[in-house]
C-alpha cells in the first residue's frame, strides 16, 4: 500500500508540474502574441477620410535628398533636408505606428529655422524595410545606426550634431545616448524611460489588473527579442552622457503616463546636471501629441467636428461617400497640419544654445 502511495503521489506531483508547465507556455505564448499585434508595420495615414499631408504638399518650397543605411537586416530610407541651412544637423526620431512623415510640419519648423534635418523612417514603418516594428527598443537601435550613418556622411557630420524625437523616437533621443555618439544636444518629447515600464503601462490598459500576472512573461518576451539590450534606459543614457538635454511630456498624456513610464516621472533618478524639463499642462494642448496643436487648429478642429456629428445625425449615422469625401477636400489642411510654434521655438532655442 506504501509503494502504491508513493507512486500516486509522484503522479499528481508531476501531473501538477506538467499543468504548471503547460499553463507558462500557453500564457507565453499568449503574451507574445498580444505584443506582436502591437508591432505590425507602421504606414502613413491616407485615404479619402483623411486630413494628412505630406513632404509632396510642401515639396515646391523645401529640398531634401535620400539616403539609407542599414539596421540590423534591414534597409532604412531616410531624407536630408535643406543641406544648406548652416546651425547644425537634427537628427530626428519619429513614434511608433507611422513615419517621419507623420511629422512633416514640425520638420520644415526647424528647416525654416536654419537646421538641417536628417530624418528616416525606422525598422517596419512606412517606406523602410521590416515585417513589423519588432518592439520598444527597436527605435534606439535604428537611431544609433542612423547617427552612425550621420557621423560617416561628409555632409551631415560637417556641423555640430544634435537629436530630436517623439514618443518611440522620445525613448530613442535618450536611450541613444547610453552609445557613443558625439551629440551635441537632445530633445526628447513624451518618451517612456524604459520598455518594460512601459509595456506594464499598455498592458494595464488592455488587461487591467492582469497585467502585474502577465508582467514577467512581457518582460521575458522583451528580453528574448532585444537580449542584451532588452534593459537600455532613457534615465541611463541621459545620465551617462551628461549633454544637455531638453524633456519635454504633457499632463494628461494618454498614452506615456505623465507619473508612471514617462522619462520625466524619473527626475529624481535623473543626476545630470544638464537636464532642462518643460511640462505642456495647458488643457487641450496636454496630452501625448497634442502639445503640437496650434489654438488656430483646436478650435477649427472642434468646429468641424460638431459640423461633422450634426452631418451623421442628419444622415442616421452614414454619411454619403459622394457627401463626405468631397466635405473632406474643402477641409483647410494648413491649419489641420499646423505645429505650434512654441514646439519649434523651444527646441532651436535650446539647440542654438548647446552648438559649441
């Protein structure tokens, strides 16, 4: 009867661990999944429905040349431009989901303010190569490779260098500095201090409070896509470099929390002297990218809109293509694409001050 005891025991003991077992995969698997959804191929929105412009709307009054390097396996285009302009080369790093593109206005700002921009679209997104945008680090291993092009181009690196970058490209600009780089400057609009701060932080928000169950299989996916730079960190990169370097985040930023992943909630970790930060509380100008809204644009925007829901009302909720795409093309796309001026102004004051 004891050995029949023993033996029963060591069944549901390795029942119990082949459960165990099984259950690590699935919730894995499940993990990384979910992740990957996350990390498809970042395009430019466009459509009829859309109020997007790009480089080829402004095309007539700007230059830029093409250029490309490689990231990893990948081939990344990139754009010069107006070589001319003598401050110093911006090297700028754009969000995730899109393209640099995406921010065309803010480019030609800092054009129109005497910089050269040097600007790429990233791993996966828009005109680069790339099945999907492979993860949260991936924007500070582009950008690293990006000033490494910078630095060997006999154009780019004839003026001081300096970084700029929103979102992903915000962690990029930062996280950046934990290489070796001769950046002048840096300019880092809502970026999170590390990826799994806040890969927590969207896990939250699609899981609730799951997430803190599934936070070690998220942290264990990260690591086995970036290995060794699975742990790069803003609040590293910013201290070890010791350039000056400009944060920048809103209050009520939805998607970066301003008090949880965001580089700026880490001031007190953050020990280089040299570190300016600027908080956009204003409402309607506050949150993770509308700090570039113009007041012109929020209030054509929110009288469009309210013409835009009368028109659903009228119509039982589907408007009329032959109605719709035409209400679209009358919209003012120089105000809809506006950028504040006070965006630009900051950053070419604080580059302008950091040349020598």
């Amino acid at each position: 009867m004891k050995s029949r005891s023993k033996v029963l025991k060591k069944v549901v003991f390795w029942a119990v661990i082949g459960l165990f077992a099984a259950l690590l995969i699935v919730v894995s698997v499940f993990t990384s999944n979910e992740l990957k959804k996350n990390f498809g191929r970042g395009s430019y929105r466009t459509g009829p429905y859309s109020t997007n412009v790009f480089f080829d709307y402004y095309q007539d009054d700007y230059s830029r040349r093409p250029v490309s390097f490689m990231s990893g396996k990948n081939k990344l285009n990139g754009w010069v431009y107006n070589a001319e302009n003598p401050k110093g080369t911006i090297v700028f790093a754009h969000g995730i989901g899109g393209g640099h593109e995406n921010y065309i206005s803010l480019i030609l700002g800092m054009v129109d303010r005497g910089w050269q921009v040097f600007a790429y679209d990233a791993t996966g997104s828009c005109s680069s190569e790339g099945e999907g945008t492979v993860g949260l680090v991936q924007s500070a291993l582009d950008l690293d490779k990006a000033l490494t092009f910078a630095e060997n181009d006999p154009e780019l690196s004839a003026l001081p260098i300096f970084v700029m970058g929103h979102s992903w490209g915000g962690f990029a600009s930062a996280a950046v500095l934990n290489f070796k780089h001769d950046v002048k400057a840096v300019v880092s609009m809502s970026g999170y201090y590390k990826a799994t701060a806040q890969l927590l932080e969207s896990s939250r928000d699609m899981f609730g409070g799951w997430a803190y169950l599934l936070q070690p299989f998220v942290a264990m996916s990260n690591f086995f896509t970036f290995g060794k730079y699975a742990g790069l960190s803003a609040v590293d990169g910013i201290n070890k470099a010791g350039i000056p370097v400009l944060v920048t985040h809103g209050t009520d930023d939805e998607i970066i929390g301003f008090d949880t992943s965001s580089i700026i909630s880490q001031q007190k970790k953050i020990t280089n002297p040299s570190v300016q930060y600027f908080v956009y509380d204003q409402e309607g100008r506050n949150r993770h990218s509308t700090f570039m809204n113009t007041e012109e644009k929020i209030a054509y925007a929110a009288e469009k809109n309210s013409i835009l829901d009368q028109m659903r009302e009228d119509y039982g909720g589907d408007i009329p293509d032959d109605i719709l795409i035409p209400w679209f093309d009358n919209l003012d796309k120089d105000i809809l694409n506006q950028t504040h001026a006070q965006v630009m102004d900051m950053a070419d004051r604080f580059f302008s001050g950091n040349r020598e």
